[in-house]
C-alpha cells in the first residue's frame, strides 16, 4: 500500500478500507509515515468525513496499536466510563465506590487536566501518598481484590491515539465527530471494559457546544461500541455552570466525601447516581436502570459507598488520616470572598470562564509543564436561579498570595451575571442515548 493513494482517495471523498486504515495506524505509529502525510489525510478526514464503518475500523485500529488489557480472568461484566470533560466535574470518584460497592468491577484509566478542564488523576493525586502510576499486574491485582482501580494511562495503551491526537491538536482538526469518538473509543476498547458508559459534557464549559453536536457524538460512539461488542450507553448531561460547589483539587475530593456521606450538592448527586445508575444496570446487579438508582442511593444512605471509598484510597498507598481529616488537610492560604454588587437572581455562571480563573490560580495546567497546586480553587455557595442580595457571598476564592487578585474579581464579574427575573435552573441529564 501507499499512503499517498489513500490520501487521494480520502480526497476524492472515497471510502477507506479497513486494510488501508490499519496500514496508516501502524505505519504511522511506527513512524514510517511523515507528520506531513499524516496531517494530510486527517485534514482530508477532516473535510470529506468517514463512515460509520470506516469509523469503527479507525477506531479498531488505534485499540490495537498497542498493548490491550485482558480482564477476562477478573469475575463480572467489568464497565467503564468516560467522560469528555468539564468544570468541577469530580464524578468518577463519587461512582467508582458507589458502582464497586456491589462487587462489580471497576478497572479505568485516566487523563490529567490540561487547560479549563480538571483531570481525574490530579484529584486523586492531591491526596498524599496516592498512587496512580502501576504495571498492568498491579493494576489487574488491585481490581481483585479491592473490585476498583483508576490509574494513570500507560504510554504503551493505544499509542496511535496519543500521537493522532497531538497532529490534530496542531492542525485544526480536533473537532470532527468520527476522529473525536474513534479517539474516545480506542483507548476504551484498549482498556479491556465489557461495557462503557459515557458522559458527554454539554455547553459552554464543555467541548460539545450544542445538544445536537452532542447527540451526533453520542450516537457515532454507541454504534461504534456496538460494531466492537462493547455495549455502550451514552448521557449528554449540562455543563454551562460549574458541576457542584467546588472547582479544584482537593477542594473537589472534598466535596467527594460530603456527596459519599450523603451531604453534596443536589446537581452534582444527581449527575453522580444517574452514571452510576447505568454502570450498575449494565453490570447486571439491577434489572433496570431506575432500580440501579436506587440500589446506589441506598449505597450512599448505608455508608457503603463511603467505606469503599476509603478502603480504595488506601488499596492504592493513600493515606487515610488525609480522609478522616480532609477539612484542615491542604487549605490555601488566603480565602477571599467574591459578593454580589446588585441585587437579583444569578441567571449563568460561565463553566469556561470559572474554569480558566481555576487554572490561573494553580488548579489547572496551561502547558503540560504547569505545576498544579492543589490547594487553590473556588467554592460556590450560590449557583444559577439562586437570589442574592447585595453584599451576599457567591464564591470564595482559595488562593497562595495570588498577585493579581483585582483580574480575578473582574473576571467574575464577567463570568456570574445577575437578572432581575428569576432564572428556571437548566435540565442537568438532556438525553440518555444507548
């Protein structure tokens, strides 16, 4: 085969064979094929668009650029989950316990936060002593006998991806439906899952703009899972305000602990029991997904989910007195108070906005080689369709002697905006689509 003939035939709006697929993925992976050449036929992906067929065997390809994980020796339908990304959203440590509580396994990998958006493994790794980086036995091991394990993505899982993924970065390319499932899909196929639960993000602080986008993405990932035998449900949830109170690190594992404890914010419990819902229907402890609620609601009122939690924190070196003692455990310096200027109801509080005041405070990454504090962030005590008075505290700001805190108020005042008309909070779940 040779590349150039696939690129022209991509060009020509033709469709690609598995055969011709597969042979970019390795000979790319194996860099046999010029950055150039690459960009070439992405961009002509980009424009001319693939099928769904050609879609999955993309998708098939990539999984299999590398090394897989074999789950097969682990007892149960082992389900994974997804998430394509958002402001505040903590919700893969909340439902790893609660799903892992009723002996289904739980066995993710997961990314680090670049830009707005937090990363799971930053969270977990503000706990001290948190591991995140193990060998597949370990990793495997810790699924037996504690049923749950979220680690780091090894270098070795779907190689293609991560190198696909940062030629479409540079190129202008990221935002085509085919390469963005096909990216999600690939490292979950990797991964081993028997099934996948998705949750795709929805609205300004997410990457899907559009509910409708958002369905297009959703439907292309499910089919995807069904060409493959993975069985794949997908919810398109909001996420044009922060989810929960908390954005940052350990202000997030926080509000972690209250929502395992019973005492979350009700956006951030309801998003968290509608995943897990799913999870544990599709691992056949519930005959039906409204049942698999409240098997998980029942987890959380019991203590169950919390004691999971715990023995999961400690099964991967953390410590646990950082648990039992989380309201003293690496609190910022300076907490500063953000108060209503007018009177009114909170009408939106832009998710991208927050999330990029988060980052500059030290709670994100703006280059892969940013230092995440962990401490810093900010804490909610009013959201959309809340009244406020003047003076009223919306959020309080945790910083280490920021220098530039009048920027931060300004962008505040930019990002929570206040109407005299009372705001009807948004529908949290849009669609469930499996």
């Amino acid at each position: 085969m040779n590349i150039i003939d696939i690129i022209e035939k991509k060009k020509n709006k033709l469709k690609l064979s598995k055969e011709e697929i597969e042979y970019f993925v390795n000979e790319y992976t194996k860099g046999n094929i010029p950055d150039y050449q690459a960009a070439a036929l992405i961009m002509a992906i980009f424009l001319n668009k693939m099928c769904d067929e050609e879609t999955s065997n993309l998708t098939l390809a990539m999984a299999f650029s590398g090394t897989t994980l074999d789950l097969s020796d682990i007892d149960g339908v082992k389900v994974d989950k997804h998430s394509t990304g958002g402001v505040g959203d903590k919700i893969s440590l909340i439902i790893t316990p609660i799903v892992a509580s009723f002996g289904i396994p739980v066995a993710k990998m997961s990314g680090r936060g670049l830009g707005f958006t937090g990363g799971t493994i930053d969270k977990l790794e503000s706990i001290e002593g948190f591991k995140t980086s193990m060998k597949i036995d370990e990793f495997k091991d810790k699924v037996k006998k504690h049923g749950m394990v979220i680690a780091g993505q090894t270098e070795a899982l779907a190689p293609a991806d991560k190198k696909i993924y940062a030629l479409r970065d540079v190129t202008a390319t990221v935002d085509d439906i085919s390469l963005i499932a096909s990216s999600i899909m690939s490292k979950k196929i990797a991964s081993g899952a028997d099934a996948i639960v998705l949750d795709i993000k929805v609205g300004n602080g997410a990457f899907m703009k559009t509910i409708e986008d958002g369905e297009k993405l959703a439907t292309t990932m499910v089919n995807i899972g069904k060409k493959l035998g993975r069985t794949t449900i997908c919810v398109l949830s909001n996420m044009d305000e922060p989810l929960g109170n908390g954005i940052g690190n350990i202000i997030e594992v926080r509000e972690v602990i209250d929502v395992l404890k019973g005492n979350g914010p009700e956006d951030l419990v309801e998003v968290a029991l509608t995943i897990s819902s799913l999870m544990i229907y599709l691992g056949k402890k519930a005959s039906s997904i409204e049942e698999g609620k409240e098997l998980a609601l029942k987890s959380i009122k019991d203590g169950s989910a919390y004691n999971k939690f715990r023995e999961w924190i400690v099964s991967q070196g953390g410590n646990i007195d950082v648990i039992d003692n989380i309201e003293t455990y690496k609190v910022a310096k300076n907490i500063c108070e953000y108060v209503s200027k007018e009177e009114g109801y909170i009408s939106s509080i832009n998710a991208e906005g927050i999330g990029k005041i988060a980052m500059s405070l030290g709670a994100g990454r703006e280059t892969k080689e940013s230092e995440i504090d962990p401490s810093v962030g900010i804490i909610f005590s009013k959201k959309v369709s809340d009244y406020v008075k003047v003076g009223d505290v919306i959020c309080t700001i945790h910083h280490n002697d920021y220098k530039d805190m009048e920027s931060i108020y300004h962008r505040l005042d930019e990002s929570i905006k206040i109407s005299k008309q009372y705001k009807t909070k948004d529908e949290l779940i849009y669609r469930i689509i499996k």
